[in-house]
C-alpha cells in the first residue's frame, strides 16, 4: 500500500546511489523504520535486502541506528566486513526531534575510529536522516 506521499520516496533510491542489481544488506531493522525507503530501494534492486545473517559481498549496508543501540563503531566494523571494497554505508537515524535522535558529531567521530570517511548526508524520507560512510581509498577514487 503506498501512501500519496511516498511516491517522491521513490527517488530516495536516487538519492542513496543505489544501482539496479546492487546487493544491499540491511542492520538495525525495526518497527520505526521507513517502509517506503526499504521498498524503493527493493524496487531499484529488483530483489529483498539482505539481513545480518547473510554471508555474501555486499554494494550498500543501510544501518538503522538510534541512539540507545549501543556501540556505533563497533557496528560500523561489523558492517565493513561484508562490503565491497567500493562499497557504501549508509547510516540512517531520526532527524532532530525524533525519538532516538543521533547528533551528527556522534557519526563523525565514530566513522574514522571505524576506518570510514564521512562523505555527504541526506534527508531519507519524513522521519530519517542518512549519512554516507565510505572507506577513505574509495572516497578518493569517488571524485
């Protein structure tokens, strides 16, 4: 069921840089999540989103993560062990205001304690914020 405003969530696929066939895996799942943005980007791949128990290579790591969910850099390491070496992080938190909001300082530091470089940020949606994490070798061959 798509709600008359989510139609404009479709470019959110657009917005993230997902490619059609990307292998994306999903973290930090829970009811608070954007469903218009997963099925956009379901859409966009042309298959579901990996869970963490998957084994495979991954394109894009979308990380759900709020501010009681522990450990932000040891979630990122977690999170870099299945990606592609061009591969992307894409950490999604409530916008200011919003239940379990993530200050973007927060991101910042935790990202180079991770061996990730912080890139660009991106409104995801009505309640969610993304922030893209890259490994710094790839952040320099990006542009």
């Amino acid at each position: 069921m798509v709600a008359a405003g989510d139609a404009g969530n479709a470019d959110v696929a657009d917005k993230l840089g997902i490619e059609t066939g990307a292998v994306v895996q999903e973290l930090g799942w829970d009811e608070d999540v954007d469903d218009a943005l997963r099925g956009a980007v379901e859409e966009r791949i042309g298959s579901d989103l990996l869970d963490e128990d998957a084994d495979e290579v991954v394109d894009v790591v979308l990380l759900w993560w709020r501010e009681d969910d522990g450990d932000l850099v040891d979630t990122l390491m977690d999170a870099i062990g299945p990606l592609a070496d061009n591969g992307v992080i894409w950490v999604l938190t409530p916008k200011t205001g919003r239940d379990g909001h993530v200050e973007p300082s927060d991101i910042a530091e935790a990202a180079p304690t991770a061996g990730l470089a912080q890139t660009s940020s991106v409104s995801a949606g009505p309640d969610w914020v993304a922030t893209r994490l890259v490994s710094p070798k790839s952040a320099k061959s990006k542009r």
